[in-house]
C-alpha cells in the first residue's frame, strides 16, 4: 500500500523528524489563501501516487500569494502517468545547501531492513544506483538489535563529514527506522533530505510503502489508504478471495494460483494474443468464488474471450465445473468460453461441463490457440 | 536419496485441529508421511487419526522425537510458530501460511540462523521426496519416484510442470516449493547446491518469477558451482510493473525484477529457459543427451 507525500510527511511529524510547514489543499482559493498566511516563498506540490511529478510539472516555486494562485491553477486538474491531480500541497520554501538521499526498504537477500544514504539526493535512487552505485553507502540493520546509534552516527558521519551535523542526522535516521519498524513499512525514503543555508537538517520529501500483509494491525496506516478506480477494483476482489489485475488486451483469464496465472498470461502473449488480466481464484473451489470472478472478468468490456485454465491439486476440477455450470446459470453472457482443466477429477469435470456446451481442452497450449481464435471471431 | 525429507522424516502438524492442518495431515499421512504429533494448545491429550496432539512443540518432540514440523496456523501467529518449533529443536520446518508479515519474517531470520533450523516458507506449498515423504500439500498423484530435483516459487505451476515431467518419465528427488514471499527461508542457491551434492540427482529443473534478483543470483551460482544440468521457466513476462501478481513477492519494483533481465542471466550462464511449460521436459531430454551445451 502507497500513501501521498502529505501523510508520509505527518508520519515523520509524528515521530519527531522535522519537516517545513505545509498546508493540503484542494482549490485554488485555499492554496492562495494558504501562501497568504505563510506570507513567504512556498512551493506547490502536486499529491498524487507517482513518482517523477517534479519533471511532470508538477512541483512549482512561488514568490507570492499570486504566484501560487497561478501555480495552483496549472497543477489543480493536471494529468501525471495516468492520474489527475486532485489536491496540492503548499509548503514552506527553504534555503538549500546540499541536498542527501535516506532510505530504508527490506532486502531479499540479506533478509534485512537495510538504510541506504547518499549524497546524490533529490534525484530518483534508482538513477544513483545505476549510474553511480558507489555514491550509495547501504548499511544492513540486525533485527534483533535495530539501528543503534552509534551505526546511525557513523553512517550520518560518512556522509556529511562534520560529527555535529552527523549527530543531527543520525537522530533522524534511528527515527525513521523506529516508524519503519512501528508502520510495517516496505519503504520510507527521504529525498531529498536537506541541509539549509541556516544548518538545519529537513525532510522536503516523503515516500512511504506498506506491507499488505501486515495492514491487519496497522489500522492508523489502512485508514490513509486512498485508492484509485483500479486498486478499488483490486480491492473489492481481494475481499472476495481474488487476486485481480486489469491489464490491457482482450482474453479474459480465470485460473487457480498465482504462478499458473502468470504463466498463462505469458502462454496468451506467445501465441500472438494478448492478456485482458491477471485472476488467481485461489485454492478453494467454491462455487461463489467461480461466480465472482466470471462477473469481474466480464465486467471488463474489451474481453472478447475467457480462458480458464485450472490445474486441480487440492482444487477438485469437479467442484470448479460446478461452480461454472451454476456461474453461468446466473451470467448471461455471449462471450466465448473455452475451459481447460487438468489434474485431479478432470474428467468428471470435463463430464460435467459437456451439458454446457462450452469448448473444453486438456493442455494450457491448446486452450490459449482456442481463446486467441475465439476472440478475433 | 533425495534432500531435506525422506523417509527418516517424524513429522509434526502446528495447527493440526484447524480445517487446513486436519485436512492436509489426512492426505500426508495416507501417502504414507510418518506424521508422529500435532500441536494445538489446549488440547493436550486428544487423538486425531491416531495422532497424539500436544500443547506446545516442545512437548511433541520430548514424546515422539519429531524432527521436523510443519505450520497452517494463521498468518498472524506463523512466526511465533516458527520460532517454538526452532526453540524446540526441531531443525527443518516448513511453512505454509500465507500471508505472513514481512517483519515477522525478518526478526524470525537471524534465530533460526542461531538455532540451526531451516526453513522453507512461508506461503509456500511445502515439498515432497516421492514414494517416501509429503510434507505440504501438493497433490501427491502427481508425483513419480526419480532422479529430477525441482524448485519453484509458484504452487499450482509447480503442478502443472511436475505434470508434464511425469508424463514424460522424468520422475523426481525431491520437489520443493519455496514459495511466493520476498523474505523466506531457504531459497534458489540454497538448493540448488544440496541437489549438486544429492547423487541421486541426475538435473534440476527450476521455476521463478518476476520480483527481486534470486534467479540472476542462482544463474551465477550455476554457473561457477554447479555440474548438475540445469532447465529453467520464468512466470511474468506480460506482468505490468509496480504490480503485485498475487504472490508477495512476485512485483516488479522500479524498473527491476523482470522476467526478461531473469531469462537473460540464465542464458548467459548456460541454463536454457522453456518458453512455455511443455518446452520443458523438451529441453530437460535435450539437456541430458547432450544436444545441448
């Protein structure tokens, strides 16, 4: 789960990092009235889910009230990868010296919480790390002690060379491992971490990711989620038991587990078609789940095909030829169907289906052929 | 042989009175796995199948001499699990509970490093040694007795592969599903190199996906380790970035995780990659006769 840079930043408030002032707006009129109140330079930040609005044109300078009205107006409405900008942030502009890179994520490999900081900052990390790995100093934390100070310290100290300033970071970065571990976060980064012309260290920016399997004991974090029309679509099938992603082609895909979901997709892309989406049933084969995900899929109007590809381990195909057969007692529907199923009771399954009329299959290769043609029908 | 279980295994079920760990210990047990305990705290004393059930690991293992432990419990309670059956010296556990915390997972890492247990999981379907030992709950009529060792992040592709290998007399060592989370136990080079030093095996076949580096990294440890041919499949190539394809860890994250970066370093280190699931036991024949280098 992602969070705007407006709430990351109340999270770091709340842990004591310092951050500049800054006012959420929603209109024009509030953002002008909010640069009227701060009564100095501010900047007008775009919040949206993406990143790289600074080169979108989304981050703008403002001298004056007026100035930000202006800037207001411009970003308001505006369009970032896809998303629409419905509110702003207005912050304090301040006096940088040097701008720095803090990072904290979970590595795979180290099995780890690891901080990351650079010198290289209010660039993108992933640039620094292709460009220049060197300029990133990592440091991999010991879960069973967390960051202790002295390793704050002395990381802050290789970056900024002078131990009065260190301490100052240092302070700062066993913070945000305190919110890293406290929130089940994925990702807290600060960038750039600022050092002003007055010597002050600041947070101008947040990004902040969550563990999905931990939102069940995060309630303050799950209460900052504000979805777009496609992760609410995501969403309300995962209340039902699915993992849904829309994609762009047009064969709809119903399989059992994520890997086969994948692979099937993949199998759809080689053989000349291309994938409407990704939909993992799971293990269960409940009827209703069969149900639910047939009304997602075509839900989906650019579907001009529906694969199924179950391979029963634990599922029983029986159970999912059932839950078909009732599926489409329920959906009307004149789009193509053709129905692979292998593995464990498929030929009862493939019995059961006879009465529906429904094209059968028993491999995943012949399935994704039929479906491809189908939809080009 | 074959690796990690057999038929020396003693197993005990953590949540064996819940509806997963009742209905897979069943199943376990009728492919002849040597279930000796369960565990469910408040029900010390109770049978179920025959199986004596205890209040703590520790108590399991102090009766039966389990030696490995395998966990349904919910999500929320797993690593706690994991950890009572560490502290209880049971020294390989196996993890099925989807949905676990990614910070559980990293606090149970350095523990079970300290108490020599290994893991497989979580959300994972556990492993098998054909004809001796099911420990998960893969379906077992799948499966035939051989010289194949198999790894794979994913369940029912693990299936649907296993399949086709079976199908084409290529029998198996030991099949282990690591699982779909980005911090869990025993992974890729991990295995890989107890299949290197396993005589029985003979190949490997290999199953990833899309989502961190742990394939470019077995591709290397292939290449400079391993004798043992090795046939690979990576699940994900149309997958979008920034996505989580339903597995945990299965997401690729600012540009990097790809399949195609995957395939890449397998090809570089001499490992061939199926285009589609069928185009493995091809390769693997291929592989074996040496048509292929």
């Amino acid at each position: 789960m992602k969070i705007h840079e407006y709430q990351a930043r109340q999270i770091f408030r709340d842990y004591g990092i310092p951050v500049p002032n800054g006012v959420l707006c929603y209109t024009v009129y509030e953002v002008e009235k909010a640069a009227q109140e701060m009564n100095r330079m501010v900047v007008v930040k775009a919040q949206v889910l993406a990143g790289g609005r600074g080169k979108a044109g989304g981050v703008k300078l403002a001298r004056s009230a007026e100035e930000a009205r202006n800037a207001a107006k411009q970003i308001l409405g505006m369009d970032i990868k896809g998303l629409t900008v419905e509110k702003v942030l207005v912050t304090d502009a301040v006096d940088i010296d040097k701008e720095f890179y803090v990072g904290l994520i979970n590595d795979r490999n180290s099995k780890s919480v690891t901080l990351m900081v650079s010198a290289e900052g209010g660039v993108e990390i992933e640039e620094v790390a292709k460009n220049n790995p060197e300029k990133i100093i990592k440091f991999s934390i010991n879960p069973l002690t967390g960051l202790l100070d002295y390793q704050a310290r002395n990381v802050a100290l290789e970056l900024f060379g002078n131990i009065k300033l260190a301490q100052k970071a240092a302070s700062i970065f066993t913070k945000l491992y305190k919110l890293y571990i406290e929130t089940d976060s994925t990702l807290a980064e600060i960038n750039p971490l600022v050092l002003t012309t007055g010597n002050e260290i600041l947070a101008i920016d947040g990004k902040m990711n969550f563990d999905d399997n931990a939102l069940f004991r995060q309630p303050k974090i799950l209460a900052m989620r504000e979805p777009d029309e496609e992760e609410l679509q995501e969403i309300a099938a995962n209340e039902k038991g699915l993992a849904y992603i829309k994609l762009d082609g047009n064969i709809g895909c119903m399989v059992n587990g994520a890997g086969l979901a994948m692979a099937t997709m993949d199998m759809i892309k080689l053989y000349g078609g291309s994938p409407a989406n990704f939909l993992d049933i799971g293990g269960s084969s409940n009827p209703q789940k069969v149900i639910d995900a047939m009304n997602i899929l075509l839900s989906d109007k650019n579907v001009k095909a529906v694969m199924i590809n179950i391979f029963g381990g634990i599922t029983r195909c029986d159970d999912v030829a059932k839950g078909l057969i009732k599926a489409l007692e329920i959906i009307m529907t004149d789009v193509p169907i053709v129905v692979r199923l292998s593995g464990t009771n498929a030929e009862e399954g493939l019995e059961l289906l006879k009465q529906t009329g429904l094209p059968t299959v028993s491999s995943m290769s012949e399935a994704a052929k039929m479906a491809i043609e189908l939809s080009k029908r | 042989m074959s690796i990690l279980v057999n038929k020396d295994t003693k197993l005990v079920v953590q949540g064996i009175t819940g509806r997963d760990g009742k209905f897979h210990t069943g199943k376990m047990k009728a492919y002849g796995t040597n279930v000796v305990a369960g565990v469910s705290p408040g029900k010390e004393g109770e049978t179920l199948d025959g199986i004596p059930v205890f209040n703590s690991v520790a108590h399991a293992v102090k009766a039966t001499g389990a030696n490995t432990s395998i966990i349904f419990v919910p999500a929320a309670f797993a690593a706690d699990a994991i950890l009572e059956a560490s502290e209880a010296g049971i020294k390989l556990v196996i993890a099925i509970s989807e949905g676990v915390p990614i910070q559980d997972m990293i606090r149970v890492t350095p523990i079970l490093k300290i108490n020599g247990t290994l893991l497989i999981g979580p959300n994972c379907p556990g492993l098998i040694t054909p004809g001796e030992s099911l420990v998960g709950i893969l379906p077992a009529m799948i499966f035939k007795e051989g010289n194949i060792g198999f790894i794979s992040r994913s369940g029912t592709l693990t299936y649907e592969v296993v399949n086709l290998l079976s199908l084409n007399d290529f029998g198996q060592t030991t099949c282990v599903g690591i699982g779909g989370d980005p911090v869990a136990g025993l992974y890729f080079i991990d295995l890989l190199e107890m299949f290197e030093n396993d005589p029985d095996t003979v190949a490997v076949v290999l199953i990833g996906e899309i989502g961190g580096d742990a394939e470019e990294q077995a591709a290397q440890f292939i290449a400079e380790k391993m004798t043992k041919p090795v046939v690979a499949f990576i699940a994900g190539q149309t997958a979008p970035p920034g996505k989580r394809m339903g597995h945990a860890g299965a997401i690729i994250s600012s540009g990097a995780g790809t399949a195609a970066e995957k395939i890449a370093a397998f090809n570089k280190a001499g490992v061939p990659v199926a285009k589609e699931p069928s185009e493995i036991p091809v390769l693997l024949r291929a592989k074996l006769n040496g048509q292929i280098q």
